[in-house]
C-alpha cells in the first residue's frame, strides 16, 4: 500500500517527506527527481524566491546503494529562504482566514498572526509532494507507464504564444496583480482494469479528481472531454469499441481513458483549471484583525503565475494516485513480482 506524508513549513529547515510502499529493488534516478523539482521551481511569472532556492531531493533512508530496500523512504528538500514574516490583515482567497477560524485564533483577540496557517498552507509544500511523485513516476516507468503535461491556456491566451504570454506576465508584475490558466496531464500505456466499478470509493477517476484538487489553486477538473459533455448527445460521445486482430480497441476516446471508474487501456487525460495567485495587492482590501479596521494587503513575496509549476505537481499526483491503485490491486512487494503481476 502506498501512503505519503510530509511535513514542513514554508520558510522551515526545510521539507520533509515519508513514502511507504515503494517496492523491493527499485533503483532510484536522485537526477530525474532534481530534474521534476527544478521544472517546478521554475516558470513564467515565478517569484524572486525561486532564485534563492536550490531544490534538491536528499534521501535519508530506504535506499541502500540507491536501490530501495521495501522500507519507508525518508527524504528531505531543504529551504534557504527562511525568514518569515508576520502578518495580520489575511490575504482573501488563501487559507489566512478560514484556516485561523478553524484553529479559534481570531476568538482570542488581538496580536493575530496569519503566518502561522501561510506556512503550513503556502504552495512550497508541492516541492515535496513533487519529489514523491516523482519517485512514484520511476516505478511506473519499469510498467511501461508514461507522464506528459503541458499548459493550455494562461488567462485565456493560448500558450503557443509564448512572446504574448510573457509581456502579458510582465505586465501583471508591475501592476502588481496575479493570473491562473488551464493545463493538461496525459498517461501513457495504464492498462486497462485499474481502478473499480462497484463502489464509489474505488473509482479511479474518482480518486484522481480528489487527488488533483488537493493541489493548491485547483478549482477545477475535467477527464476526457469533460465540461463539453453537457453539449453533447450520447450518439456523438460514445467510444465504438471494434476488434483489430483480436485486439480491443476503441475509435476515440472522449470518456479520457477511463470507464464506469476503470481504467480502459487508452491514455489518460486530464485537464484542470489554475485559479489565479491570492497574493494581489491592487486595490484588493481586507480587514487588520489588530485593529479590526479595513487595511490594504501587506506586500509579500509571491507569484505572479504558477501554472507551469502547478502542472508538474498535478503530474506528480496523479502518479501517486496511480501507483497507490496499482500496488492495491496487485499487492506486490517486489519490483520484479510487481512486473509480473501487472504484465499477466
């Protein structure tokens, strides 16, 4: 069974995480994980923190020789910016707010810090879950099992114009404003039988709808031609399902891979909507809980876009996601017995 926690604040030592179930004789590649975290790091529109930060993976234990040994791994991504800053009007739209109601820290009056919920909240912990994913990708990888992702649309203009899209990004830094956009991750070679049909709980849709909606600045998912289904008559989506040298195939795949809450054999796509940054100090107001008087935001380090980055951590989950399925379904300890079973 698959299970991941970390830990760790925006501005802690650093990041910290605890993946367990990753098979007997997995040789780990620390390069192609650095390789996710530093695609993440990076990006149009990024801010000034991503200059100072080096993110690396460092496994602290579960690997022997670089080759895991069936126990939990341990890994780390440590921070160089450390210096946190106290705030007390709550940026809306963040967790500032609602996570401090939660905690009952504005029923004690005075002398509020939102800071305490910002680093627990804040998008720096997508560095960890990147690195998990990443691991994740690398046993999928031995299954003939693909990731790609790539971006849409930032704020509707479509990304194939990059040089619009940086002026535009450039533009919104000086106004002192954010943007969010659209993006895609695609599964390559999944077959089909993953996942489950009979109980809400074991789709895998469903599973990885909750999974890419737990990434900060998701509001939204669709699968397959999603959204546009409400468009459509059933005649014009059906996926014709047709035998090619006693093969199963299908001649388009708009239901996205998956059917009924299992997987098809087909690619996986997934599409998802990035909500623009909270952070915005243009004419946006709030309420000083210090004061109980309106305030302007407090200026803070943040992004002016992160739908680069926000895709290489929906691919990260998902791969997670996908791999928790698998090893549920075929409950293999070994990566040669996993090999095996999966490819019977």
């Amino acid at each position: 069974m698959i299970k991941f926690n970390y830990g760790g604040f925006s501005h802690s030592e650093g990041m910290y995480g605890i993946l367990e179930g990753i098979p007997f004789g997995l040789k780990i590649d620390e390069f192609k994980i650095n390789e996710l975290l530093k695609e993440r790091q990076f990006g149009l529109g990024r801010s000034e923190r991503q200059a100072a930060e080096v993110d690396k993976i460092k496994i602290l234990s579960g690997i022997i020789d670089g080759i895991s040994v069936g126990a939990p791994l341990v890994f780390c991504v440590n921070n160089k910016v450390k210096d946190r800053v106290k705030f007390s009007v709550p940026r809306p739209n963040h967790a500032d707010l609602a996570g401090a109601i939660k905690n009952g820290m504005i029923d004690t009056g005075g002398d509020v810090d939102f800071s305490i919920i910002s680093e627990a909240a804040s998008g720096r912990n997508t560095v960890i879950v990147s690195a998990a994913g990443a691991i994740c990708m690398q046993v999928l990888d031995k299954l003939g099992i693909e990731f790609a992702h790539r971006i849409i649309n930032i704020a509707g203009i479509d990304y194939k114009d990059k040089d619009g899209i940086e002026k535009f990004i450039e533009g919104l830094r000086l106004l002192e404003d954010t943007a969010g956009g659209a993006g895609e991750v695609v599964v390559k070679g999944l077959r089909a039988g993953v996942g489950g049909y009979a109980s809400l709980n074991d789709k895998l849709d469903g599973k990885l709808a909750g999974a890419v909606m737990s990434v900060p600045s998701i509001k939204a998912i669709e699968i397959g031609r999603g959204k546009e289904f409400e468009m459509l008559l059933g005649s014009e989506c059906a996926d014709e399902i047709y035998l090619d040298a006693k093969t199963i195939k299908r001649k388009s795949n708009n239901c996205g891979g998956i059917e009924g809450g299992v997987s098809n054999g087909q690619e996986i796509l997934v599409r998802f909507s990035v909500k623009p940054l909270p952070s915005v100090f243009k004419d946006i107001k709030s309420i000083d809980f210090n004061t109980l008087q309106k305030a302007n935001l407090k200026k803070l380090r943040t992004d002016v876009c992160a739908v680069e980055s926000v895709s290489c951590v929906v691919k990260a989950v998902i791969a997670i996601e996908i791999l928790k399925q698998i090893i549920l379904q075929f409950n293999s300890s070994t990566m040669d017995k996993l090999i095996k079973d999966y490819e019977a």
